[in-house]
C-alpha cells in the first residue's frame, strides 16, 4: 500500500529527487515464530485481536542499530492526538520519523510505553489499517520539505497557514451556464481582489467551521472588522430581520 505512495505523485517526486526518503518495512519479519504471527487474542475478553508488541519492539531496536535514534516514532491511532497544520509543520523539521502501522482493535499498551514516542490520528473516525494514516502522514509532512512543492508560495498561502478555509477559486471560462466568476476578480484591481478573498474566506469559515476562527490569532485589524460585520448579518439573518 505504501510503495503506492512512492510510484506516483508530488511525494513520488521528492523521494526520487533525494528530498525525502520513505523506507518501509515488514512488521512479520521482526516476528520470531513459525507463523510470523503478529497478532493475538486479547487479555481480558472481548472481540477482536490486539498486536503484540515484541515486533513492534524489535523493529524500532532494528532501526534504532541500522538507521540511528529516530527523532519521533509516532503510532497511527484513533487514540492520538489530531493531525494538523502545525503538527505537519513540526514533523518536517525533524530528520528521521518512524511511523508504525497498527491493524485490528489496538497495539499492546507497551508499544506506546516502551517505544513510540508519540500517537497522532489523521480524524474522528476509523480505517482498517494504519498504513492509510501513515501515508496522510507523510504526505501532509513531506510538502513542506523544501523543493517538494514547486512553489513555495503556494504551501505558505495554503488555508490552515492562517487558520482559515481557503477562498473560492475559478479559472476559465469567465461564464459557465449561469455561473459567472466574481466580476471583481476579472477587474485587474488587486487591492479589492486581496479584500475580497479575504472577506470570502472569514465567510466560509464562519459557515463552516467557527470553531477555527478561535484558533486565527495574527488576525489583523481589517479581517477582525470583516469578522464582526459578517457575524453581525449572521445574527440579523438567523433573527429573520
Ligand atoms: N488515525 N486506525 C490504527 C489499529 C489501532 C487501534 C488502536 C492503534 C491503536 C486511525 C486514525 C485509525 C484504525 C489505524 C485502527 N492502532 N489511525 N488501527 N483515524 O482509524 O490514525
């Protein structure tokens, strides 16, 4: 599944251009049993199996003597903590991360106590396997290696940059049925098209997703007065005035 991630695409790109180096390994062989097991019934009851976690062990020993001490080893799971902007920000600027790949109801409570130095969940809601999550991993992180995205501008102009959702975007043609692009954006008038973005944007995200706008400190004074006034045609609006 993750070789996938390395055939194809801007991630595909960077490995082969030396930006990033993406290895993976096989959990089975840091198994030691005829059945390369690594998997088993868990204590306690219930439904399901829960990885051992000597295989998990023995395969961050193996990196550890090979590859030198990671500087994170992060286990996907529902468990952890939100994947975000700041997070991927954070992971680029470390050298070396290994990310372990848990399947079934969990990973054996020791993984975490003994080798992975931290939990991350990519969201709220659950996949079969943790190679998925990886790979968002190290897609959202790989992109702000430098070199991995053409233009730089373009990941420091991303939404989430300043916790905001990002304004519409539209290319040709200027009419398409009865949906005509914003005039302002054919007017050439760059001052009224940044303001307009921007305005659009706060909309957005206030419909959206309010509970960003918490989080968009570095607001400055205009988006603030753009803010207020939007959230004050909300309120006339929901009181049907
Ligand atoms: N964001 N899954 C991991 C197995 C598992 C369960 C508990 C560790 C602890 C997921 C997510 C996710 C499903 C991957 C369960 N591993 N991972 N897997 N959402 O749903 O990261």
């Amino acid at each position: 599944m993750i070789e996938a991630l390395l055939l194809e695409g801007l991630i595909a790109r960077a490995v082969q251009k030396k930006l990033l180096d993406v290895v993976v390994h096989d959990l089975r062989s840091f198994t030691t049993d005829r059945h390369r097991s690594v998997d088993d019934i868990p204590y306690g009851g219930g439904p399901g199996m829960v990885m051992k976690p000597e295989p998990f062990i023995r395969a961050v020993q193996h990196l550890r003597r090979h590859r030198g001490s990671p500087d994170a080893v992060i286990l996907t799971s529902p468990q952890g903590k939100l994947l975000t902007h700041k997070e991927a920000v954070r992971l680029s600027g470390l050298e070396h991360v290994v990310l372990l790949c848990g399947r079934y109801e969990g990973v054996d409570e020791r993984v975490y106590e003994e080798v992975a130095t931290e939990e991350l969940s990519i969201g709220d809601y659950v996949v079969t396997g943790g190679e998925l999550p990886a790979m968002v991993i190290v897609d959202a992180v790989g992109r702000h290696l430098p070199g991995v995205i053409g233009d730089a501008a373009s990941v420091e102009s991303d939404s989430f940059v300043r916790s905001l959702l990002d304004w519409p975007h539209y290319t040709r043609p200027a009419k398409l049925g009865n949906h005509e692009v914003p005039e302002v954006l054919l007017s050439g008038n760059h001052l009224e098209i940044q303001r307009w973005r921007k305005r659009a944007a706060l909309r957005r995200t206030l419909q959206r997703r309010p509970e960003l706008l918490g989080g968009a400190q570095g607001m400055d004074d205009e988006e603030r007065e753009v803010l207020q006034e939007l959230q004050r045609n909300e309120e006339v609006r929901k009181a049907g005035a």
